[in-house]
C-alpha cells in the first residue's frame, strides 16, 4: 500500500521490482486488495494499472479508529 500510495498510479510489474515477491503473488496482494475495494485496477492493454483508492482507506481509517476508540473506552467483559 505504501509504494502504491507514494504514487498516483502504477502496473503489478513495477511493485514486483520494488517488493521480494514474486509475480504471481504480487498479483494476488493486488486481487485480495482490490476485492476489498482499497486498490482500483483499470485494464490497459495486456495490463492493468493500479492505484489506492484514497476514498476507501479514508473509510476504513475512520471505521477503525472508532472501532479502538471503544476499544479503549470499555473494559471489555471476561467471557469466565
């Protein structure tokens, strides 16, 4: 996520260069990703071109953040 955001778009090929993955796994990463709907994927050519999608990481950042806020804020109850 860190090397897609540091961009504003780029293709699996040049993550993988970046990353010790394989291509196939990089390709995976970017499947699970993009199902989650954090990484859009647009088919140019023989290839797609990805990039976060800023929208939903802002979503999920304020989902989690209220999620460890109560979190926090309870004790939580033993299951006993």
């Amino acid at each position: 996520m860190r090397l897609l955001l540091a961009r504003d778009a780029c293709y699996c090929g040049q993550l993988v260069d970046e990353l010790p993955l394989a291509q196939a796994t990089g390709s995976q990463h970017l499947k699970v990703l993009k199902d989650a709907r954090l990484v859009v994927g647009e088919i140019e050519g023989l290839r797609t071109c990805y990039w976060a999608s800023r929208e939903r990481l802002a979503e999920l950042h304020a989902l989690a953040g209220d999620l460890i806020a109560e979190a926090v804020e309870t004790d939580g109850d033993d299951c006993d």
